[in-house]
C-alpha cells in the first residue's frame, strides 16, 4: 500500500477539510442524520435489542470533520454507555472534529489519525459497528476498503448483531458533476488548488443555462463553501455505484445490505401508481426492485445502507406486540393533529417530488400513545379500553399500515426493551 502522506485525497483534505464545521456551533446544534443514528444502529443491525450500556464499541471510517463520530458519542452518553473511535488521514479534518467533540465535553470518543487500509496494522480492536460515509468511493481500490472494513468487525457480529453503517455517491442525482470535474481538470489541473477553486467558481458563473450541472437542482453543496466546492467538482478521486455496483461492491467483504435508506426511496410503488406497470416487478428481488426505482427517479445522488456479514439473519427489527415503535427527531403529537380525521395522508417530499401515502383512521389516535416506552401491544390495548367496540386484530392492522408508511420514510423506528426476547 502506498504511503498515505503521498495520496492526493489526504492532501485535498488538509487544505479543505470537509464538511465545513464550526466547533462554536455545537452550543446551539447537534448535526444529525444517516447512517449512524444510534436509534437506527439499533433497528436496523440489532433488531431492536441494543443496549449500550452493556458495551459497545463504533468506529467512525473516514470521520472528516466529525458528524458521524459526534453525533454517536453524544448520542452514546447520553443513553449511558458505548465508545467512538474516530479515524481519519486529514490531521486538518481531525482538529476540526476533535474541537468539536472538547466544545460538548464529549469524553467517549478516541481520535486516531490513520488510513482504513491499514486498519489492520493499527490494532484498534474489534468493533460492534463501523460508520464509512462517503469514502469507499474516493479509495483507489473500493473493494480493498470493503474487505478491510468487514475485517474489523467482530468475529460474532454476524451472530449477536451489528454491522456497518455505509454512504456512497449514486450517478443519476449527480448528473453533471463529473462533465464538469473533467472540464476544470482539463482548464487547471495543474494548478495549486486554490487556483483551481477560483477557477471553478469561475466556470460556474458562466456554464451556459444548457449546462447538465446548471440544470440540475439537486446539487448544491458547491454554492456553500470551498470545501464543498472542491469535495464536489476538484475532488483527486471520485466515482458513483448505481444500486447494483453497490450492491456488487459489499461482497467484496462478505457482506450483504440489510436495508436502504430511506426504505421507501427504494420501493417502485412510492412513485407508481398503476397496479399494470408494478405487476411485473412483484417477483423482483429487492436489489432488481431498489434499481428499478433509482432508474424511475433519476435524482438518487447517494446510497445509504445498513450492511451486515453475507451469514447473519435478518437483522431489522419487525413490528409486534413487544416491539416499541420511537420517531427520533419527530413530534408524534404534532403529527397526530396534522393527520386527525376519519382519511389521514401523509405528503412529503421524495426525490424532489411530492408523494401522498393514505394512512388508516387510527393513525392520529396511535401517534398520541408513541412516546418510546409504551409497545405496540400497550397501546393496541389502551386504544381498545377506551373504545369497547374495537376489535384489537382490526387495531394491529392499522398500526401495521400505519407503521409500513412511517418507517419507509425512516419516520418510525422500533426498539426492545432491555431483557425482553423477540415475539413473533
């Protein structure tokens, strides 16, 4: 392996440490999203079952500036247990996300300046979970970081739960990005970067409105700072993976995804309507499925998915009496008085697109009972003690119906109580 003091990506890093992060800002916000989620981490790779308190170790691949590796040490206190190992060749980047941790007197989290490549050399142990987003696309030999990756997990992560967390760029929703990557290489690829960003702004300013990045209105990192303009368009190394390269490219490490995110994102029948066109595909696979619907949408600019060894069972949880359903980051009463009424639909935006998903009646009643202790059995039961005439079979339905459009949109997700098994 080459040393990574010669690789062009660490060096980009160095000078432009990615994503741009303010540590003063971490008095006011905490960055949160996908993967990586302990409340995902959860649902996703353990069923449910996670309790951190009783040990748990992550590690953050290519931790950049620090929002996965702080997100999941804040998260991680917190719930009272767990530590992050952050691990990132940039020393700038690692500064950034270091101040960042000191600012929230976060203590669980070690930082380790290194390439994932050499993980092995680097003795840092097994881990519970890995979190690589946005790097197996900038290695030279993604299937090496694959291989290298699954070697750090535990030896019974495919047995007990766990897995990884992993981001890489998809090519419809980036269309544009790499015309122009060529173009700025061919007019200063020889320049110091910073020439190179002046230029790029400078060609920005004057593509023509025909211009395939011009037009394309799902990206946008490049108008918020230089770190994200040289991510995006001066980057020493890039590539994107349709949802079969993606899917092509675990294996290399024995592993399998579990799940997309968001589930629905990846589910023909968020964007069709018409039983004729999705009958055909209800013999699919849910890879044949997942890149038919990134092909109908166009706009996929980046795959999320949770990933597990090739070997372990089905690792997300399913809804059941014992299960309890959480909506982090989500007001569940304020969603019941949006979507009171004897016909709730719940309308985001997905993919650029307005869809509408009819929920069953009961949906308002059940989201005024979500306050992630209760289970679903609990508040089946407290639904039909107040209405004497409900059928508790009919209630476990709608919930179901309920829950199906809920978690396909990573709204809703379920969690165990500690000591509790698994009911069917």
């Amino acid at each position: 392996m080459a040393d990574q003091h010669d690789d062009p990506v660490r060096r980009q890093y160095e000078q432009f440490p990615y994503p741009h992060r303010d540590p003063g800002d971490e008095a006011t916000r905490l960055v949160t999203g996908s993967p990586s989620h302990l409340a995902e981490i959860r649902h996703y790779l353990y069923a449910g079952r996670l309790d951190v308190r009783q040990g748990f170790k992550a590690l953050v691949a290519g931790g950049g500036t620090g929002d996965a590796a702080i997100m999941l040490a804040q998260q991680l206190a917190e719930a009272g247990g767990g530590e992050v190992v952050y691990l990132d060749m940039s020393t700038a980047a690692r500064e950034i996300a270091e101040a960042r941790a000191a600012a929230r007197g976060l203590t669980n989290v070690a930082f380790v300046t290194g390439s994932l490549l050499a993980l092995d050399d680097l003795g840092l142990g097994g881990f519970d979970y890995i979190d690589c987003c946005g790097v197996l696309h900038h290695l030279e030999d993604p299937p090496a970081g694959a291989r290298a990756l699954a070697r750090a997990l535990r030896p019974d992560v495919a047995t007990v739960g766990g897995g990884l967390g992993v981001m890489v760029y998809a090519p419809y929703g980036r269309t544009g990005v790499y015309p122009m990557q060529q173009m700025l290489a061919q007019l200063a690829g020889d320049r110091p970067l910073a020439e190179q960003v002046a230029v790029a702004r400078r060609l920005w300013d004057r593509l023509p409105g025909s211009n395939w990045l011009r037009r394309n209105p799902f990206v946008g990192d490049h108008k918020r700072s230089d770190a994200e303009l040289v991510d995006l368009l001066l980057h020493a190394r890039d590539r994107s993976y349709t949802v079969p390269e993606f899917a092509r490219l675990l294996p290399a490490g024995d592993l399998r995804p579990a799940a997309f995110l968001e589930p629905a994102r990846y589910d023909p029948a968020s964007y069709l309507n018409d039983p004729k066109l999705l009958r055909p595909l209800a013999e699919a696979g849910p890879i044949e499925r997942a890149a038919f619907a990134e092909r109908l949408t166009g706009t996929m600019k980046k795959h999320i998915a949770y990933a597990v060894p090739a070997g372990a069972g089905d690792p997300v949880a399913r809804p059941n009496d014992a299960a309890v359903p959480v909506m982090p980051g989500s007001d569940p009463a304020a969603l019941a008085d949006r979507l009171a009424g004897a016909s709730p639909t719940l309308t985001v935006t997905l993919d650029g697109e307005k869809r509408s998903f009819p929920l069953p009646r009961l949906t308002a009643p059940f989201l005024r009972r979500v306050d992630g202790t209760r289970t679903i059995g609990e508040i089946v039961q407290a639904l039909c003690a107040q209405d004497a005439g409900l059928d508790p079979d009919a209630a476990r339905r709608q919930f179901d119906q309920l829950y199906a459009v809920l978690n396909g949109l990573n709204l809703m997700l379920l969690a165990r109580r500690p000591g509790t098994l698994a009911q069917s």
